[in-house]
C-alpha cells in the first residue's frame, strides 16, 4: 500500500501562499483557522528561504500518541486523520505537534477550545453522510482519485503530496538535475565552499551578481 | 614497425574515445536527457541561483524559532516545534508508567500491610469520654476539599489511562461523553480545588508547625517501628507531613492546573507543556500519598474516621495517637473546668499544639 506524504520543494517555493488559499476554499473550514501555511526564515535577507507546511503526517506520529481520547487516528496509507466526536480539546495535540498542525476555533478560559482541526490530506475524517464529512472535516479528495488541493494547485509544483516513493522519485530527479552527483547527499558545491571559507551573506550577494 | 604503429594508432584512438565516452555519458546522461545544455544551463548555474546553503546555523534558527515569519494570523509557531517530541516522550515514557506504579504500588502496599498487620485498634477500652477533635467547620471544609480531590483524581486518571480501559471496553457510544465529561468536570472543578486548598491551608496552618518530636515520630515511623507510641500534639508528625506536601506539591499541582486551564492568556505552548509534566507528576504522586491517608483514616485505624465524622474522638484513642494534645487539653480541663475541655468538647483549648 501506498504511504502519502507531502514534501515541500523550498528550491521552488515562491511564497505565494497559493496552497494555503487552495487549502481553504477546498475543504471551506472555520474562520480562524488555516490548516496550511507559509513559513519564511530569514525574510528579506539573500539566504532567505519559503517552505509550505501543514500535518506531515508522521509515521509515528506524536499527536496520536498524546491524545487522551483516540481521536487521531492512522490510516493504513499513513494519513492522520481526527474524529471530531471523539475531541474533547485539551490541546495536547497542539503541545505535541512538531509543525503547529492542530488547531482550535477558540482559546477561551477553563480549556475550552472546541474542536481540533487539522489537514486531512484532503481525505475527509468519520461521518455518516458525505454531507456530514464534508461540513466537519472539508473535502476528501482522496476518495475521488484526486490528490490534495494545496499540491495540485501549487504554482511552481514545489508543493508534492503523492506515494512517499513517487514524491522522493520526483525530488530525487530534481536535486540530480540540480548538478548533485549524488542526489544531494552530500554538500552542494556553494556550501561546500561556504565551509571551507566561511559562510557570509555578502559572499552570497557578490556569487549571485556575478555568476548572472 | 612503420605500418604497425600506423595501424595502432586509429585504433587506439578508437578505444580512448570510447573509454571516455563510457565513463563521460554516464556521469552527463541525467543532465542531458531534457537537452537543456543546449539552451546554456548548467548545473553549475542552477547552484549559483539556488537558495542558499543549509547550515549547522539554519537549523539551529529552525531550533530556536529565530527570525521566522509565518502567514497564518498571530502565529507563534515556529517551522519545527522539537519540544513537542520530548514532552511526548516524557509524559507517555516515564509519567504515564510511572504514576501507574506510584498509584498501583501504593495500593499494593497498603494491601499486603492491612493483611499481615492489620487495623491498629485502641491499647485500652474506650472510656466513653469524647473529645472534641474538628468542629463542623472544619469538617464541612475537610470534605469539600476530599470530594473535589477525589473527583479531580479520578477525572485526571480517567485523562492519562481511560483510552486504555474504557474506550475498549464500552466503545465510542459510553466513552466520548464520558471523556468530554471528564474533562468539563476536570476543568471547572479545578479552579475550585485551588481556593478550597488555600482556605484549608491557612485554617490548619497554625497546628501544623512542626516541632521537635515530629522528628522522633518520623524515626519511628508513627510507632510502626518499635513497640513505643511516639510523642504526637493535635496533629502528629505524618498528619503535618501531609499538610506540608500539600501546601508544596499541591500548591504547584494547583498553579501548573491554572496555567493549563486557562489558556485565553495566550501562553505558548512550552510553557503549557511543562505545566502539564509538573500537574501530572504532582498530582499523581498526591494520589498516591493521599491513598495512604485515606487508608490510615479509615481501615487503618480503630477511632480515626468518627473524628472527621462526627468531630469527637474518645478519650482513649486521644491518649494513644495524641498524647501530647490529650496532656494539654486535660491541664486546660483541670487549670478552668468552666471550659469544660472535655465531655462536650465546646472548648477553644481543644487544640493546643
């Protein structure tokens, strides 16, 4: 069986914030809440970089093993889905989650959050009624063939969701045709450099201008 | 010589050429397949556009959330939160087994020791004389607190060990409204505990003092060790210990809950994540030291429970557990009899240290 992944190619992630737009008109949820997001380090500097995240969903993942009450689950394609039945928002989730995946429609006194939400990989969660999946977890995609809309829709196909073997596959070729020997396991040329010599970001500034 | 030469040479030129064509074509067949070289790229150009390189000190950044910004509203969150695995690891390696044997040994030992010692029963008959032990206040406020400290026990066990028991044994039906319950019971309760433990608190402050034969009570353990009853005033050493964990370790289970209850004041999550590791391993180990008390005070001792029940205590069992107290309240009795210490207990001097 297939196990799904994201992957977020930071080469190409342009910052356009086209998947976390994608991600909310596909699975329509509350005000608040934005299940995917655009992270930037070093804003504005040349080593800036973009990456898009969301649930990664984890192999082992640590959400499902903090929750008190079983809501989050795993699939056997590796999608982590929650049952909003189940939660009872404590937030524990929230603690746990390496990538600030889960969240909650309020912060109010006393613990009470309301119900978590979360990427589902566009693959919809527990109901009785297509309608009723639709209404508590947004889209399921998944069950129509389609992969999740954030990477579907991502302008520079930085964003891939897919089989984890297609996905590395894809970014394998990528990283090779990028002019790693080895598919990137070891140092590019730049850092390479960069650690012999010292990293500074007026070196970077000066290597760009100068190799057009 | 002249002709061979002439004939090696072609030749060997062909076997370099395809030597160097064998080792060259691997090496270019991945970048030539897109024939993009022809169009002036090379690998060497993409690196020098790239983004810069990944270092030991950008991951340190992603570590520490340094200088990030990210496009969802009032985010706090960093690219990878790492303090989140070790709370996991924590709290479902070391708290979540150890509270299990802290709890579930505790039980155990009070078992085998009411099996094989028993209930400590009175030296001597009852006189039939009462003392007069806890007023009615102090009863009221006894067990208020004892009723909120057992539901929040039992509603914070049901938190870290239900999924185990219930969840299997009854389904999703029993077992969601009996954990949003949990928890509405857990959370508003909670709070409450707190003030009820500050009140109790500053109310036995004054009788809990610890004084010097505390120490000798303790090296005896309460007269378990040795056949002699050590020395005890109102409060013997282990009812004092009691109360001084209670105003350590209970006070710090109460702010670490307050800090985890009320989380409109925007504190971010490691906090609340060494709140919850302080609050569950608090309040575990109360949950073990208070089966000690609740055993001592009821099976465990002959007279002990009518004393928070009805308030009084005969004389006798006032001689044997409290005999400093007993000596007090008698020299009170003899020195002012109007105050009548004993029989109806109405006396302020029921209490001296």
């Amino acid at each position: 069986m297939a196990t799904m992944k994201f992957m977020c190619d930071a080469e190409r992630c342009i910052e356009c914030n086209g998947c976390v737009t994608a991600c909310k008109n596909a699975n329509e949820v509350p005000w608040g809440i934005q299940r995917r997001r655009v992270v930037t380090i070093d804003d504005g500097e040349p080593t800036e970089v973009s990456i898009s995240v969301a649930c990664m969903h984890c192999d082992d993942a640590p959400c499902i093993a903090v929750c008190p009450t079983e809501t989050l689950y795993q699939r056997d394609d590796g999608i982590v889905l929650h049952d909003k039945d189940l939660c009872i928002g404590c937030g524990y989730c929230l603690y746990a989650c390496p990538f600030g995946a889960p969240q909650f429609p309020k912060q109010n006194a006393f613990g009470e959050r309301g119900k978590m939400d979360k990427c589902t990989f566009c693959a919809g969660g527990p109901a009785e009624t297509k309608e009723e999946e639709y209404e508590k977890y947004g889209a399921n995609r998944i069950a129509e063939g389609k992969l999740p809309l954030c990477a579907e829709m991502c302008s520079t196909k930085a964003l891939l969701a897919g089989d984890a073997q297609e996905v590395a596959d894809i970014f394998r070729q990528r990283v090779v045709q990028r002019g790693h020997e080895d598919g990137a396991w070891s140092g590019n040329q730049r850092r390479e450099r960069n650690r012999f010599q010292g990293a500074s970001v007026d070196d970077l500034a000066y290597d760009a201008a100068r190799q057009g | 010589m002249q002709t061979l030469t002439g004939m090696q040479r072609p030749l060997l030129c062909l076997a370099i050429s395809i030597l160097f064509a064998l080792t060259l074509g691997s090496f270019a067949m991945a970048a030539e397949q897109d024939g993009e070289r022809a169009n002036g790229w090379t690998p060497q150009g993409e690196i020098a556009t790239s983004v810069g390189p990944i270092t030991a000190d950008t991951w340190r950044q992603v570590r520490d959330g340094e200088n990030f910004i990210d496009t969802r509203a009032d985010s706090t969150y960093n690219l990878i939160n790492q303090s989140g695995e070790y709370w996991r690891q924590v709290r479902n390696r070391w708290i979540s087994p150890g509270g299990l044997i802290a709890v579930g040994g505790m039980l155990a030992i009070i078992t085998v020791f009411y099996l094989i010692v028993g209930k400590k029963t009175l030296d001597s008959p009852r006189t039939g004389r009462t003392m007069l032990r806890w007023t009615a206040v102090e009863r009221a406020m006894h067990w208020t607190l004892a009723s909120l400290f057992i539901a929040l026990a039992l509603t914070g066990l049901n938190l870290l060990y239900g999924k185990f028991v219930f969840r299997p044994l009854f389904g999703d039906g029993f077992w969601a409204p009996m954990i949003s319950g949990t928890k509405l019971i857990h959370n508003y309760l909670g709070p409450l505990f707190g003030i009820m433990l500050i009140i109790v608190l500053a109310k036995w402050l004054t009788i809990n003092i610890p004084k010097k034969h505390d120490w000798t009570w303790f090296k005896q353990g309460g007269g378990i060790i040795g056949k002699a009853h050590p020395d005890a005033g109102f409060a013997n050493a282990g009812e004092k210990g009691w109360y001084w964990l209670l105003a350590s370790v209970g006070l710090l289970v109460v702010a670490s809950g307050l800090v985890l209850d009320f989380p409109n004041f925007d504190q971010g999550r490691d906090t609340m994540q060494w709140a919850n590791m302080v609050h569950a391993i608090g309040s575990l180990g109360l949950v073990a030291v208070a089966l000690g008390h609740i055993y001592i005070g009821t099976l465990g001792t002959e007279g002990a429970f009518e004393a928070m029940k009805t308030g009084y205590v005969d004389e006798t069992w006032a001689k044997q557990h409290h005999n400093l107290w007993y000596d007090e309240v008698m020299q009170k009795a003899d020195a002012a009899p109007e105050e009548k210490a004993v029989d109806d207990g109405t006396a302020k001097a029921h209490r001296p240290n």
